[in-house]
C-alpha cells in the first residue's frame, strides 16, 4: 500500500530564516506530487506541483521554491521566511495518467513564522 | 475555468440531525468530483468521489450524487455524530488538468 510522509510535523522559525520542509512518498512510482497551504481558518492554495523529477510548476509566484530531486520527494524550500508564510503545509500525490486526479494527502507541517 | 462553489459554515448540528453542504461547480467537459474531509489538526482524507454523471460516491454513511444538469454534487447524512465535526471540501478534476480545483471549505460543528 502507499504512505505518504511529512516532516517536521510543526516547525517554529524566525522571521528571515531558511526553510525546508520534506515530503515523500511509498509504494508507488511516478507520482504526481503537489504542495499546498492553508492559512488559518482558510481554505487551500496550491502552491507547486511536479509530474516528474526536475519538473515543478508554480502556481503562485511567491518567496518560496520546490525541488524534486528524487522520484518520491518533494521538498519545499525558502530562503527567507516571512511572517506571512505561516500555515499548514500539505503534501499530496495522485495517479499519473489517470483521467481523473484523485489525490491523497500527508498529515501536514504546521509552520509558525515568529 | 474550473471552479468550485460551497455553503459557507460553520455549519452547527445537534447529533442526530441531517446534514446537507451544497457545492456547486463550473467546468469545461466532463470532471470527476470528490469530498474531501480533514478533521482538526490533520491532512484531507477522500471521503467519496464520483467520477461521471448520475454516480453516487458513499462512504461512512455519507453519499453524494453526480448531478451533471444542476453542475452539483450536495453532500448528505441521515445522522451526523460528534465525531463528524471537521472541514469539507468539495474538488473537481477534468481530464486536461492534473489538478484539483477545492471549494473553500465548509465547517461542520456537531454537539452532543
């Protein structure tokens, strides 16, 4: 069966600092792979998703960056956090090739932005 | 484009009362729907999906229909329990596009 897995699960971090959450994915090969956030009391954005290695999409052009540098991982990165990066970071992964895009999601990285 | 309409919450119920969230979408073609429920301090868990016109998704007693003529797929429950309290969302997916269009999610509160 598949597990998909995020780490940290919360991370408290100044103002200015890096970031690099990790999100990877078991039992399947060439997933698509998806990041999203949701700020408090909010619904989802989607931030990044990857058809494959080295191939990342950005949907929101914002001070964060995804890299795919393995099949199953997906790391999100920033260089300099800013207050409003805090939130709830969702990893997901879906079928590829599949006509329709049912995904599945990581329990979440809780990020507070001091 | 697609998008994805949803009732506002939160949405508060005693135990034992039916639950109706309305979602309503726009789409090019044909998409496949789901719900989408995450309860407090978690990731979104597939609760039901409907892939074309007419089909029923169920799951732990909730269902929703697949109405291509209304551009709907409402979810409902004969009997909601404490434990139903959480966020729902309502998604679409088409063909063309390898990812999902959420609603805004609606808040569902259930006291005992």
């Amino acid at each position: 069966s598949q597990t998909i897995h995020q780490w940290p699960a919360t991370l408290v971090q100044p103002v200015g600092s890096p970031l690099s959450l990790e999100c990877t994915v078991e039992g399947t090969s060439n997933p698509n792979l998806y990041w999203y956030r949701q700020a408090a009391g909010r619904g989802l954005q989607l931030l990044f998703y990857s058809v494959g290695i080295g191939q990342i999409s950005s949907e929101v052009p914002q001070n964060l960056s995804a890299s795919r540098p393995q099949d199953r991982q997906f790391i999100l990165s920033s260089k300099k956090l800013l207050l409003s990066d805090s939130g709830f970071y969702l990893c997901a992964w879906s079928v590829s090739g599949l006509n329709y895009n049912e995904q599945f999601f990581g329990p979440g990285t809780r990020l507070t932005v001091l | 484009g697609n998008s994805v309409t949803q009732m506002e919450g939160p949405v508060t119920l005693s135990e034992e009362a039916f639950l109706t969230i309305n979602c309503t979408y726009t789409a090019t073609g044909y998409p496949s729907l789901f719900w989408y429920v995450q309860y407090p301090g978690e990731g979104l868990q597939l609760l039901l999906k409907a892939t074309k016109a007419d089909d029923k998704g169920s799951n732990k007693g909730f269902e929703a229909t697949y109405r291509k003529e209304t551009t709907s797929f409402h979810l409902e429950k004969g009997s909601v329990q404490v434990s139903d309290s959480a966020v729902y969302f309502c998604a679409l997916s088409d063909w063309a596009e390898r990812k999902l269009q959420f609603g805004a999610g609606t808040q569902v509160v259930v006291t005992p």
